[in-house]
C-alpha cells in the first residue's frame, strides 16, 4: 500500500522535527515548507493527501494559502495549526473551508490522532465494522437454531437493516453476499414462524404472544393522541420498509425528536387488505360484512380498492364514540402537483382535530421499478433502491410538509405503512383458472394451488379473516422472495418480473413495519 503523503506549512518547520520524524516512524511521507509561496509550488508539483497549515507566518498569511491551495485542489483535507485562539479566526478558517484546526503547542498524539482521521478513518472504521458484523452474524445464526417470538424477530430484522445499511458505505468489504445469504436464511425462518403462529394471532389477539396487527394502529397509536393534541396528523406512507423510512429520518432528526415502534401487517401485506384494516380497525372479512358497499374486490391492486378509506375511518371513529371539533380531513396524494398543493396548504391543517394523509409514492417507485428500464439500471440493487427513495423524499412534498409542520406547538405527528416490499428473485408456479387474482406475492380464488415449500396455502380463509366468495375459494401467499407465475408463458414472465420488488406475501420486509412519532424540537 503507497504511503500517505503529508505536506507541513510552517515558517517554524525545524521546531517541528520531531513531530516529523514521529510521523516518518509511522509510514507517513512529509514534505515540508516554511512559506505560503513555496507550499503552493510543492503542492502543484505533487499529490498530498493532507496538509498541516500554519495560520501566522511571515509574508503569506495562513488564511490566504488556504485559499490558494483549496482553489487548486478543494478535495485535500487542510488542518490548520495556530497560536490564535481567536474566535473571529476560526470562523473565518472554518468560512474558507478549513477540514479541522489544532491549537499550539501541538503534541505528537494530537497530530497522529489527525493523521488517523483524515487518512485512515475508512480504512479502521471498515475493519471495526467486519469484526463487528461477523460477531453479530453468528449471533443471528445461533438466534436462529432456537423457537423465536414477535418480539426477537423484530429484533433481528432491525439488526439486518442495520447491517445492510452499513454495508452500503462499504461495498469494498465483500461482506454483500454473506449478508444476502443471511437475509435469505432469516426470511425462511421467519416464514415458517408466521405460518405456525398466524392464526393463534387471529384467535389471541390480547395475548403477549401476539403481536400488535394492522386493526388495532388507529386504537393505539392514533386515539390516545387525539385526547393530548390539538391536532393529530397520521401519515400513511404505501409500500414503505424500515430501511426506507430510516433514511428519510435522517433528515427529519434536525427538526424532530423522533421514537419508533414495530408492528405486524396482517396476511396478505397488499394495499386492499392490510390499508383498508388500519382505517376500519377491522379485518378484511368484517369489511365486506358490515360495509359491502365499500369492499372492493378485484383481481388486481388498483388504487379504487381503497377508495373509501375515508369512510371507513369516520366509521371508525363513531364506533369508538371519538368527537372530533371539525371533521376528519383525508387526502390521498398519488401524483406530484396535487402533492404540492397540499405541502403549499398543509399548516391550515393545523386547525382540523385529525388528519389522515396517504401517500402513494414509495409503492408507484417499486412498481414503477418493474415497468421502466431506466428505474431499474438506477436501483439495480437494494441499496441504490434505497438511495433513490431518499431522494425522492429530499426533493417530495411529503419532507416539505413535514418541515413546516415542525414549526407549529401543541400537534402530533404519527407516521407508518400499511406494508412494505421484497425483492423477488425466485418464481413458483401458481395453478388457478381465469377468475384468479393476478398479484405476484399472494393469489385467491378456485382451488388456486402452489408447491407448499413456495406458499403459504389457506383453504379455510374466514379462519383468517379473510373473504370467501365461494366454497372453493382459497389463497395461496408467497413466502421468502418468491413470485408467483402461471405454467402459460411461464419463463417468458418469469424473467420479466424477476428483481423486482412486490408485495403481498411473508417476508420481514413485508410484514415488520416502523410506527413512528414525531415531536418538534
């Protein structure tokens, strides 16, 4: 490995020989000059990798070489070194982008402690982080070998996010594989654990075994806070995963203190099923049995299967025998311009005692990731998918939103999703007959089958809260990444569909879902 090369301005240079030799020692290459002058011709001739700076120097300031030498080459970490501890100083060195500054006399673990940062901070940070991950892969592995509850899955696909956000700072480190072999290993665990324990959760549902499910958002999250605040804003974001939302939260940290909560999407983790349940507080069957009229049933997932949520939830809060001041106001934004308009109109909102804003735009991204070529060369993986949700959420009216409601007092803001999504890399053929339902991840109708070690079969839907239209209605609900594709053209749309992210089976990516509150600052 070549030697880091340091340049040392100091009209005081032979004062500072030991410091020199000390850095010699340690593999480092110093070139030296006791002038402004000088060090920009040594600097123009050859590369440096930092560069320590005197501030007081006779003829050319501090200050002015700085300038000179961040206009040569602005990439360069300046450290400047001085005796001036004037405030004014600093300010006008950190103006002139200056990388950090050290106060004379300087101590030689001063200057290493600089050299470390801005020459090898890369390359110890990724070493602490392989240890550190290969430690916590083998604690994942041995969880693994042992009967899990809701609570340690949570717990362990928070860790796998974690890593594989961690992980996109360091693609170097040949770490992705193992990582995405782990993935693949924990959703199939985690599959099996939701098919054993699904429908006891259905059955319990004030158990400690189960966990909180779509239904029960509104009673926990939202209720308690009408109660406190003056107004409440409850943010439906579609399709959105913790990975996605904890890149938008580092955004959001200037403004707000932010605390999460985890809880589970109900089967099948499709907008119709799992958006419908947390505006009703109800299942999907009880839906279609006290509000017909506003259960649509279709074979697709188009946006008119939740067109009533508004009703839904106004039914919702009469149930609950809730008094609103004023009613409920709703809006769904599905495309920029209306979304604009509401960030343009949003602190007039403050007046409504609840708010409920769905957003649609992360799910139109994954679907969108499928149809358009040029989407996909963009996030050809998962962590360039996860960069471009975070900046979409930079430049959308959702973080406009958010940023002028984080000047009002006395609101609540409550932010989740209704489900989120798994890339897809694996078809299962899927046997039904024309009137079967089209989604990828999850299937109903007559006697519609799959292998087992693909899907989740449920032949018996009211057990699970599900419609049944017929007495042979059944539904089949992928599990881990797979997809299902009919034996028709069956490579054709095997190929097709192949990495794209989808929703609507078993996965933790699907099903673990952030419930998060926000207070401003």
């Amino acid at each position: 490995m070549p030697k880091h090369h340091i340049l040392w301005v100091d009209d005081e240079i032979d004062l500072l020989r030991p410091h020199i030799i000390l850095l010699q020692q340690r593999g480092y290459d110093i070139s030296t000059a006791t002038n402004g002058e000088d060090a920009i011709e040594l600097f123009k001739q050859d590369k440096h990798d930092l560069i320590f700076l005197d501030e007081s120097m006779v003829g050319m300031s501090g200050l002015e070489t700085l300038s000179a030498l961040k206009d040569i080459d602005n990439s360069v970490p300046v450290v400047m070194v001085t005796k001036n501890e004037a405030e004014t100083v600093m300010e006008e060195a950190i103006g002139r982008k200056i990388d950090d500054y050290l106060t004379k006399p300087v101590n030689p673990a001063q200057i290493l402690a600089a050299c470390k940062k801005f020459l090898e901070s890369e390359k110890i940070t990724s070493q602490k982080l392989t240890r550190d991950y290969l430690q916590g892969f083998s604690e994942i592995s041995r969880l693994l070998m042992e009967e899990l509850s809701w609570q340690e899955w949570i717990d362990i696909y928070t860790k796998l996010v974690h890593w594989s956000m961690e992980l996109d700072r360091f693609p170097d480190l040949g770490l992705s594989e193992t990582l995405a072999n782990q993935w693949r290993e924990c959703n199939a665990a985690f599959s099996s654990y939701v098919e054993r324990s699904y429908r006891q959760w259905l059955t319990s549902p004030d158990s400690p075994n189960t966990p909180l499910l779509s239904p029960k958002i509104l009673d926990t999250y939202v209720l308690p806070a009408l109660k406190s605040y003056s107004s409440v804003f409850f943010f439906i974001i579609d399709c959105m995963r913790l990975d996605q939302w904890l890149l938008m939260e580092e955004l959001l940290r200037p403004l707000y203190t932010i605390t999460k909560d985890y809880y589970y999407s109900i089967l099948p983790t499709a907008t119709p099923y799992a958006r419908n349940a947390i505006f009703a507080g109800l299942y999907p069957d009880d839906i279609q049995k006290h509000y017909p009229e506003w259960w649509v049933e279709g074979s697709g997932e188009d946006y008119g299967q939740n067109r009533f949520e508004k009703e839904l939830l106004t039914k919702f809060l009469e149930r609950r025998r809730v008094k609103l001041r004023n009613d409920v106001k709703y809006v769904k934004i599905i495309d920029t311009e209306f979304g604009k308009k509401i960030e343009n109109e949003i602190l007039s909102y403050a007046h409504n005692h609840l708010n409920a804003i769905v957003v649609n735009v992360v799910d139109m991204i994954a679907h969108s990731r499928s149809d358009y070529p040029i989407l996909k060369e963009i996030a050809p993986n998962e962590s360039a998918y996860r960069s471009l949700t975070r900046s979409w959420f930079q430049h959308s009216s959702l973080y406009g939103m958010l940023k002028s409601l984080a000047n009002l007092d006395n609101i609540r803001i409550v932010i989740t999703t209704d489900h989120g999504s798994v890339r897809c890399m694996r078809g299962a053929k899927a046997f039904g007959d024309k009137e079967t339902s089209t989604c990828l991840r999850f299937k109903f109708g007559r006697n519609v089958k799959a292998e087992k070690r693909n899907a989740m079969i449920i032949e018996h839907p009211e057990e699970y809260h599900l419609p049944r239209h017929s007495v042979t209605t059944n539904y089949i609900i992928a599990k881990e990444d797979y997809y299902f594709v009919y034996p028709t053209e069956y490579n054709h749309y095997l190929n097709h569909y192949r990495d794209s992210f989808q929703h609507g089976g078993i996965s933790l990516e699907e099903m673990i879902l952030p419930v998060i509150h926000l207070e401003a600052k």
